[in-house]
C-alpha cells in the first residue's frame, strides 16, 4: 500500500476525496455502500482509501486517546489448547486493567490475518496480538511490518506473541519463550537417559516455532556427541491426526529408534496411539517426549514428560508488558523461560535395543 501519511496520524474522509476527485458526500457514500454511486467512482474512491490507509469507521474516529480499551488477540485456530490459554491470559489481563478482549481464527490463512487486522483498527483496538509461529517469508515480514505502522500511526500498538519480529526496526512488541531451549533440555533428558536413537516428529520447515525446536534437538545431540548423521527430522507438522499418521508410517519403515520427540503434545497424543496399535509400549519399548504441556497431558497413556510453555503468562505478559510506557516497549523483545515435566512417558533404552543408527 502506499500509505503516504504513515506517522501524520489518522487520514480524514476529505483527504480520501481530494485524492479521487470528488467530493467529501461522495466518498462517503461509496465508502459506506449505503448509496448508489457509479462503479467507476467506487473503485476510485476505494483505490483512494487503499493508497492513504483509511480506517472508515465513525466510532474509531470519534474516540479520543487512541481508541477504545480493547485488546484483540488473533490465533491460528481456537481448538488448540495452546492458543486457547493464550487467549485466556490476554482476556485475563484485560480483564484486570477494565479493558474487553476480542478474539479471532485465521485458519493459518495470512488473508483472514489482514483483513482482521484492519477491522481491529476500524473498531479502535488499542492492542492487536498475533499469536503463535509462522512461516517467516517476504510477505510475512512485508505484511507484519504494514501492520505495525499502521497501527502506530493510530495510537495503537502490535504485539507479536511466540513469534518473531521481521525487523527490529518496525514498532512491534514481541513476547515469545525459549522454544530453542525448551527442546535442547527435554531432548537432553532422552539422552540422559541413555537413549541415541531418538527422531523428532512434527517438524515444519519454515516454521519459526518447529525450527527452534529441531535446532534445539540437534544442539542436545550434538552436546552428548551423538553424530549429526544419526539425527532424524519427520516433516509432518502439528496435530494429533498428523503425529498418528507420520508415527504409523515410520513404524511400518523402521524400528531403529527408541525415542520420540514430538513437535508439541498433541503430535504426542497421536504418536502414543499409533504406538499402541503397533503393539508396542510406551515407556518400555519407546520413549516418548511432548512440548507445550497442554493440560490433558497429564491423562495422557501414559502420562506425558514434556516442555511447560508458559502459555498464559505469555498472553498475560502481551498485555502486562505492551501498556507500560511505550518508549519502554516499542520494539523491545522479551523471552520467557520453559522447564521440563517429568511424568511416566520416559524410561531407559530396551536391553536388547541395540546401537545401529536411526
């Protein structure tokens, strides 16, 4: 977009009829659909608001302070238990300081993403709060870096939460946890107990989250001097249909391993049940490791070690941290620390495991 008054504050609707030629009674109307106008001059008056980055709303442009107090935390999907307590921190720490939360599913599709932006700028949100890893390409880093402008050109402020800033240079607030650590340390705790035959399930190349937690996968191997070699990554990303169906596939390739790292619990759940079909046991003939602690992973068959993620503190910390003085916050980072929770799903290697490589 050409957004020409980035940091002159909010655009009027006169400024939008200037642009397109016509007058201020025109551009309204076409901007609100609540009169015929002619097509063409549609398109010009919108071609017009595109360019200037106009938020059409009356409400947010009567509101004085920039904006109403409202929080908008945007998620990938709101099944997820991780996404859910997220959310749950975001509306909790809202809910302390007076302020509504509002909250939106994209699908993972970076257009719903956009568009929901935009419509909590147009309602005046103070806050807008993106939530959860992504594949960081061009686009991403050129639609996040529009985000955070465009809300900062209004008074508001974006918060990327568990994900990266493209740019440090761009007014974003970015509050996320170790992923890397997370994964180096509950890895370690495979090796510790004497497994070397250990594949992580659940990577998703491109993924800022995933990523950080192969490469702290790697890090722990290589700290206990396994070969790079005898490391395996299986590419099926997230969800337990998708750690069912990668988990069934490698038993039927190989038993070559004794342990299994998984991307997050719900990739846990479903590779315990695919497990289990094969007839085998966890722990005793597989060890099997989560990330995220979701709060079923304690019911878990058995019960699951894994990574605590401070997931709610995390949507806490977004609001906490986003709403102190911004000269504080704007374009800092803040990283939350993990630990491991040891449960019943990690024993040493079977006798009989034997040292060939995954």
């Amino acid at each position: 977009m050409g957004n020409d008054m980035t940091g002159k504050g909010r655009v009027t609707i006169r400024e939008v009829a200037e642009r397109a030629g016509v007058s201020t009674a025109t551009a309204s109307r076409a901007l609100t659909g609540n009169h015929p106008v002619p097509p063409t001059t549609r398109a010009r008056v919108l071609r017009a608001a595109r360019d200037l980055d106009y938020v059409a709303n009356a409400h947010a442009r009567a509101l004085v302070g920039g904006g109403r107090k409202m929080a908008a935390v945007v998620v990938r999907q709101v099944t997820s238990p991780f996404y859910a307590q997220v959310a749950e921190g975001v509306e909790a720490e809202a809910a302390d300081r007076g302020w509504l939360c509002v909250v939106g599913a994209t699908g993972g599709d970076p257009q719903r993403e956009m568009e929901f932006v935009q419509l909590m700028r147009e309602e005046g949100a103070r806050l807008v709060i993106l939530v959860g890893g992504v594949v960081e390409d061009d686009a991403y880093r050129s639609r996040v870096a529009h985000y955070a402008q465009a809300l900062d050109s209004t008074g508001a402020r974006l918060v990327l939460c568990g994900r990266p800033a493209p740019d440090p240079g761009i007014p974003a607030l970015v509050v996320e946890f170790d992923n890397e650590a997370g994964a180096r340390a509950i890895t370690g705790h495979l090796l510790s107990a004497g497994h070397r035959r250990i594949v992580f399930l659940g990577g998703l190349p491109g993924n800022t989250a995933l990523d950080a937690r192969v490469a702290g996968y790697r890090a722990a191997l290589a700290d206990h001097r396994v070969p790079a070699a005898d490391a395996r990554v299986v590419d099926c990303g997230l969800g337990r249909a998708a750690g069912l169906r990668a988990m069934a596939r490698l038993l039927k390739e190989t038993r070559e391993f004794t342990a299994v790292v998984a991307g997050d619990d719900m990739v846990a759940a479903g590779a315990l049940r695919a497990i289990a079909d094969a007839g085998l046991r966890v722990p005793e003939d597989v060890s099997v490791v989560g990330y995220n602690d979701i709060p079923l992973a304690e019911d878990f068959n058995p019960p699951l070690t894994t990574v605590r993620t401070p997931a709610e503190e995390l949507g806490r910390a977004a609001v906490r941290i986003a709403l102190r003085d911004p000269d504080e916050a704007a374009g800092s980072h803040h990283l939350l620390g993990t630990h491991i929770v040891v449960r019943r799903s990690v024993a040493p290697p079977p006798a009989d495991a034997g040292h060939a490589p995954v």
